[in-house]
C-alpha cells in the first residue's frame, strides 16, 4: 500500500513517515501545501496523512482540490488538541477521519489500516477470503488456519490484491501502488511475486485464488467472507 504524508514539521513529518514504513507502507512525503497538493491529485496514493497547518496552500485547500479532482483515496487529517472547528471543517471537505496531535504510533496504525479495509469493502479486522485470512494489524497470513510464511513484499502484494478482491489489478497499478515514486520499479518482478504467493498460498492448486487474465492483470477470486 502506499501512503502520501503531508506534514510541514520536519521532526514530526519523519516520525509519521517512519511509522508507515515500518508497517510495510511505501511512503511518500512533502512538507507545504503547494508540493502536497500537487502529490494528492497525481501520485496513486492509497491513503494520505494531512496536516491541516501547512504553508503556501493549507491542508483544508489540499482536501478540497483532491475530492474535486475525483482522487477518493481515505484521508486521516491531522490537528490540534483544541480545534475541534478544523476537525469539523476537515471531515466537511472529505477527510475520512482526524486524529489529535500528540498521537501514539499504535492509534494513527490502526486507523489507517481502519481507513484503507474500509475503502476496499471490508468490514472486519481481519479480511477473510475461502480458507485464506489476512490480519492487518499482526502482517500474519494464514491458509486453512495454518501460517504461511511470506516476505515483505510477498505480504504487500497479497494485501493490495486481496483488499480489491474481485478486481482486475494491472501489474502497472500494482508496481504504482507498491513503490514511492523516488524508488526504482520494474514490473516484470511482479510476475515473480506472484508466482511465489501462487505457490505459498495453493501449493496442491485446490483453490487457485489469483487469476491471471492475460494483458490486462490479475484479480483475487475467491469470495469475501
């Protein structure tokens, strides 16, 4: 999945940006509104961060450009302990959710991961699909109630699959949402990952979850739980 923080204090900015890398996230950053507005509208962000006091253009202005733009990605914006007029003004221009600064890791976490299952239909904690579930919040993939051990890579591939179950996902739209801009891409390897979770996920071919639909992509079959 990919985020896109936009956040004018540095210290902070990194903290926040840190936090989603550890989680597994390609993360994008800009530090005014003018650099954040211009990622918001272009980059294929999954979820974005925004702070709504930012210089040159404000967080608010940020939101508003991206709705009109026709960018739905979930928004989790950024405020004061006591501004509960920018939280309304904020969840009015078409953020999804605020979280009041000072923030623990864990909470800004678990309401992102909240926003982007919500964003993709589904409901639980725990995305559950034939005899495979996905737990967000622990990175843990098991098949019939057994691990499967995945690499990091391997997990970001199924996750982003799996929360768009029953679409078709090109391995140009995989490789964008899996990579930051500033990162090199090359989407042949995507055919690698896949083969790899094919062959985690289904070692005996008795469920076949990831069809491949020849030059268009690849879409997770299996019906939601």
């Amino acid at each position: 999945m990919r985020a896109l923080v936009i956040e004018d204090d540095p210290a902070l900015q990194a903290q926040v940006v840190n936090f989603l890398t550890e989680d597994g996230f390609a993360v994008d950053s800009a530090s005014d509104g003018e650099q954040g507005g211009y990622m918001a509208e272009e980059y294929p962000a999954d979820v974005a961060i925004i702070d709504l006091g930012l210089p040159k253009a404000s967080g608010l202005d940020i939101i508003r450009r991206a709705r009109a733009a026709g960018r739905k990605f979930p928004i989790l914006i950024l405020t004061a302990r006591d501004g509960w007029q920018s939280k309304v003004e904020g969840l009015e221009a078409g953020a999804d959710d605020y979280l009041v600064k000072p923030f623990h890791r864990e909470e800004l976490l678990a309401r992102v991961r909240a926003l982007l299952r919500r964003s993709g239909g589904w409901a639980q904690a725990k995305m559950e699909s034939g005899p495979y579930q996905l737990d967000t919040g622990a990175k843990a993939v098991t098949a019939d109630g057994k691990p499967v051990e995945l690499t990091s890579f391997e997990y970001r591939v199924l996750e982003y699959l799996l929360t768009n179950a029953g679409k078709v996902i090109s391995k140009s739209e995989l490789t964008e949402h899996l990579y930051t801009e500033d990162e090199e891409r090359d989407s042949n390897v995507i055919e690698v990952f896949i083969r790899r979770l094919r062959t985690k996920l289904d070692p005996e071919s008795h469920y076949n979850p990831i069809t491949t639909l020849r030059g268009a992509g690849y879409r997770w079959d299996l019906p939601r739980a």
